[in-house]
C-alpha cells in the first residue's frame, strides 16, 4: 500500500457529521487536535471508508476519503444490501446530476427520485418529501447521506457503488463485500439518549426523533445534542413530551437551505414513501424543522437557521399543532422571510428570532415572545417583524420585555412592527409591552397598506403597545402611530398581559407548563 497515503490516513481530518465516534466538528479530543485512524476504518488501496465492522449508528452517515480529490459521476449507483443481499437503500448518480443546475420546484405532482428524501419512519407512519443531498464532497472525502431509516438496530449490511459513480485515483468500485459494517443494537435508554458525540446513540437529530416515535407519542424523551453543525432537515409528527436540548445555544446549529423555490408551500406528510419514479403526492414544505400535531415540543440552548437568503419564503420552524404547545428556552431561529410560523400555544424566553419580512407569523393562539431579541436582519430595508392570522379575542403573537434590534446595515425608520394579510377571516391580534426599540423601527410603527382586522384595536384585538422605549431606555415617541393601532392603559397589561401565566390564561392545559 501506499506509504503516502497512510501517512496521509493518520492525519485525516473528519469531516462534520462523518463518524459518531468523533465530534460532530471533525475533531478528536486529543492534545493535537488531530484525529487518527479509528477502530472502524476500512483501509483499503484506494480509500479509507467508514463505519466498518460493528457498532455503526442506524443513522450513520458513509464516508471515504481518496488521496486526492474525487469526483461524482453521472452515471452509476450506491446500494445498501443487507445480509440477504437485498438492497435496502439506493442512490442513482443520475438523479444527483439532474440538479447540478437548480432544483425544480417540487409540487405535488413531482417525481419521485433518490435525490429526495422521505424524512420519518414506519414507526411513524408518515413521512416528509423533501430534497436532500445523498452524496456530497468536501476535499478529499465523499460523504454518502442514506435516506431516512433504511438502517435496523443489529443488523448487517454492505455498500456496493459502481465504477462510474465516482471518479478517483485508484478507484474502480466496491462490491463483493469489501465494505460491511454492523449496526448497534437498540439504545437501551429511552428517557434520554445522544447525538453527534463520542460513544453516541445517534449521528443525527433526525435518527433520535425516529427512535422517540418508536418508543410512543406519550413517551417523555430527551434528545441531548452535542456541540457541531447539523446539516438536516427534521419532521416531528405524533410525538409529545420531546425536548430536544443543545450544548449551547452559539455551538448547537441544525441548519439547511430549503425555500418555497425548492419546496412549493408549507407542506405536510405523506402516509407511504412513493414509489420511485411516481408522484410525491403532497410535498414536505419550505421549512427546516416541520411540526405536525405534537404538544409540549421544547427546545434548549439550540440553533435553528434556514440558510437559503433573500428572496423566498423560507421557514426555519413551522409548528403545525393547533392545539399543541412549544417552548424554547435560550435559543435562535434565523433566517429571513418568514423564519416562524406558528400555531397553537408558543412561548419562547430568552431566545433570538432574526429575519427580514414578515419573519414572525402564523395563526397562533398565543405566542409569547419573553425577553428576546427581535432582530431585524441586513435585507430589512422596508421590512416587517410580524403577520397576524388570530382569532378573534386570542392573545395572538405577544412581545413582553423584548429588545426590537436590526444589523447594522438596516436604514433608520424602515422596518414595520408588523403588517396585515389583508383578511377579514382573521385577526391581526399583535401587542408589544415594556420593549425597547431601535431606530430602524418606523415612526408610525405599523404599516398602512392593507389595513388591520380590526381597523380600530381595542385591549384584545388588533394593533397594541405599551411602554414603547427607544434603546436608551427613555419612553418612544409614539405620537406618529397609525390611526387604528393604541396605547394600551396599565390596567389591560395588567390582567391581560403582564406575564406568561396571564398571556396563557385561556390554555386548556392550564399554565403549570410556562413556570
């Protein structure tokens, strides 16, 4: 073998998310910061892959690493065969070729090819249509993603990837068996298992949300989730009491570009994976996280980012539970147009939303914005925090003691605290207390065109502040506010919004949670 290249293997640099044997960033914690060949290599003349041998995650991602950078081929397949010889995931190169110059939008009359995925899993039922990346390359490593739950606890399996699939020094396939590995059994702790560390459950946040389903709806779990850039897309359906819990809110990132250009709509799931080469029947939507009917969904010390930029709708969290109940604790969630959408009973404390237009919106019961920063993002120029969808007489979205802020390059005067859909079917119930406000918010604070429902607010409904400060501290001027929105009085905060228990008042399950 080559010497070169084995010298080369022991300074290998992993790259993220390839080996739940490592950190999640690529590095190993020794005193170097260089990381080694792992007990799970496979080193063969050509390239070292991983995981081989046993203990593999059931939702490892495949990596190879070449002596020099390769290449995707055009043509050519990846398969996952288990010990029967069946393949139970496949990748087609060709699929992965047909988007090297943009991904048509997806609808639901789309095609169905290996170059989506259908994110969820049988214990589920249901799954989300989305495209994704099977195989990527950075330097001089391929990295394979299999598609959602194709993987079992305990079992065998082997790769087999054509000659033409990829194009690299030395490289003419693998078959025959040269590549296996064994998938570790079941975790044995189903109160709280791990992600992305050393001695991990998991190597992704996706792989313990489908195991959190296979231990029941009302199973409280804990996904803890090591430090490092998760580059995922997550759908969390039927499954309450599910807290998923960073390190820290800077270094715990799950983050994906996805937009209505990519995805058409919010989306939803679908009961089958589709049969490859039909129709998707419903795609999986614009979001990075989607949330289908689950209550008490909490999130701690964690980074949400749709990364896709300006121009397109592009959630970074879509809670899709009308009755459900979400808490976020000492998190962000950025992205630019419409980074919340949000139904049933939200509270998020201490945590940064960013964005541009309309970046807080949805048709909430009560969205409880406590101590946040609200920020206004660079693209923000005639920008708006907030669009409305409410009932009539619901709490609606709330911002209680926030930090309204904007990037630098963000124009005095130019950002709206919230604008209307326009519709009378809904409410634009929006109410700001005690927060302090850049000078990037507007003069007349709510934008004109289309008006609210109602045109007049009262204490309930509509367009509403109280104790406006600038961000010295010293009372705004709100003398220029739009016709129809009002200064509420000190006694409708006081029984109607002064704190989270009183936002929440009207919750069926009482306020106990919010504490």
């Amino acid at each position: 073998m080559d010497t070169l290249f084995l010298k080369l293997a022991a300074a290998i640099l992993i790259v993220a998310a390839s080996s739940c044997q490592k950190n999640i960033d690529g590095t190993e914690d020794g005193q170097d910061g260089t990381s080694s060949l792992r007990p799970q290599d496979l080193v063969t003349d050509s390239y070292i892959a991983f995981p081989s041998g046993s203990n593999a995650c059931v939702d490892s991602y495949l990596t190879m690493e070449f002596r020099s950078a390769p290449h995707l081929g055009k043509t050519g397949e990846i398969r996952i065969l288990d010990a029967d010889g069946d393949v139970v995931d496949l990748i087609r190169m060709e699929d992965i070729a047909a988007l090297s110059d943009g991904k048509p939008q997806m609808t639901a009359e789309s095609v169905f090819t290996t170059a989506m995925d259908a994110i969820g899993s049988s214990a589920l039922g249901y799954y989300r249509i989305v495209y994704y990346e099977p195989v990527t390359v950075e330097g001089n490593t391929v990295t394979i993603r299999l598609h959602s739950d194709k993987l079992e606890f305990g079992k065998e399996y082997r790769v087999d990837i054509t000659e033409d699939a990829l194009t690299a020094e030395g490289f003419d396939g693998v078959s025959d068996g040269e590549w296996s590995f064994t998938v570790m059994e079941q975790p044995g702790r189903v109160s709280e298992v791990t992600v992305g560390s050393r001695d991990c459950d998991f190597m992704t946040v996706q792989g313990a949300v489908n195991f959190a389903n296979l231990c029941g709806q009302s199973h409280a779990m804990t996904i803890s989730v090591s430090e490092g850039i998760y580059e995922e897309q997550l759908y969390i359906r039927n499954k309450n009491k599910l807290t998923i819990k960073g390190a820290a809110r800077e270094k715990t990132i799950i983050r994906y570009d996805n937009c209505n250009d990519y995805i058409n709509g919010v989306g939803s799931g679908v009961p089958d994976v589709p049969e490859t080469g039909g129709k998707i029947g419903k795609a999986g939507g614009r979001s990075v996280i989607l949330v289908e009917n689950c209550d008490m969904l909490r999130f701690e010390n964690i980074s949400v980012e749709n990364t896709h930029g300006h121009g397109s709708q592009a959630e970074a969290l879509y809670f899709n539970s009308d009755d459900g109940r979400l808490v976020a604790v000492d998190c962000s969630f950025s992205g630019e147009q419409d980074t919340l959408e949000l139904k049933g009973w939200c509270l998020f404390r201490d945590c940064k939303v960013t964005g541009d237009v309309d970046f807080i919106w949805g048709y909430a019961r009560a969205a409880l914005f406590e101590s946040c920063e609200i920020r206004s993002c660079e693209n923000s120029n005639g920008g708006y925090i907030v669009q409305a969808r409410c009932s009539r007489n619901s709490p609606g979205f709330v911002f209680l003691d926030c930090n309204i802020t904007a990037d630098s390059g963000v124009d005095d005067g130019t950002v709206y605290l919230a604008r209307s859909g326009g519709s009378g079917d809904y409410y634009d119930n929006v109410t700001y207390v005690n927060c302090r406000m850049g000078a990037h918010i507007a003069g007349a604070g709510w934008y004109p065109n289309p008006g609210p429902n109602p045109s007049e607010a009262d204490e309930r409904n509509g367009w509403k502040e109280y104790g406006s400060k600038g961000t010295s501290g010293w009372a705004m001027d709100v003398s220029d506010r739009l016709a129809g929105s009002i200064q509420l009085e000190a006694s409708d905060v006081e029984s109607l919004y002064k704190d989270a228990a009183t936002v929440f008042a009207d919750c069926p399950d009482g306020t106990d949670w919010v504490l």
